[in-house]
C-alpha cells in the first residue's frame, strides 16, 4: 500500500508541476505560478522528510502518549 500512495503522490505532484508549466506558456502567469510553486513545495517536502500529499495518518490516530517512528 505504501508503494500506491507513493506512486500516486509522484504521479500528483507531476502533474501539477506540468500544469503550471502549461500554465506559464499558455499566458496563465498566477494560476501557473501557484500550481508550481505548489509542486516545489510539495518535492522539497518529499526530499527533506519523506512526506508530501499522501502522509500517513494511523500512528498518530492511536490512544496513547505519541512516539516518533
């Protein structure tokens, strides 16, 4: 499942990022400077933490005193 989110997370940020690039060249200056600013930010939080759209929410769902993993 891990390896779903992970492929669906890519596959999201991509287009979004081939969006703004849409975007840009076909005269859209703010919607396609949003939409990659969106995507940058979303593969710097990939690269740094391993997180991104798709974070996985059960853990912290769980009674109890929260523990990083």
């Amino acid at each position: 499942m891990k390896k779903v989110r992970r492929t669906a997370r890519d596959l999201v940020i991509w287009a979004v990022l081939t969006g703004g690039i849409v975007g840009l060249v076909l005269g859209w200056g703010i919607i396609g400077g949003v939409l990659i600013a969106f995507a940058v930010w979303q593969l710097v939080l990939v690269a740094r933490l391993d997180g991104g759209l798709f974070v996985d929410q059960r853990a912290a769902d769980r009674p109890g005193k929260p523990t990083v993993t």
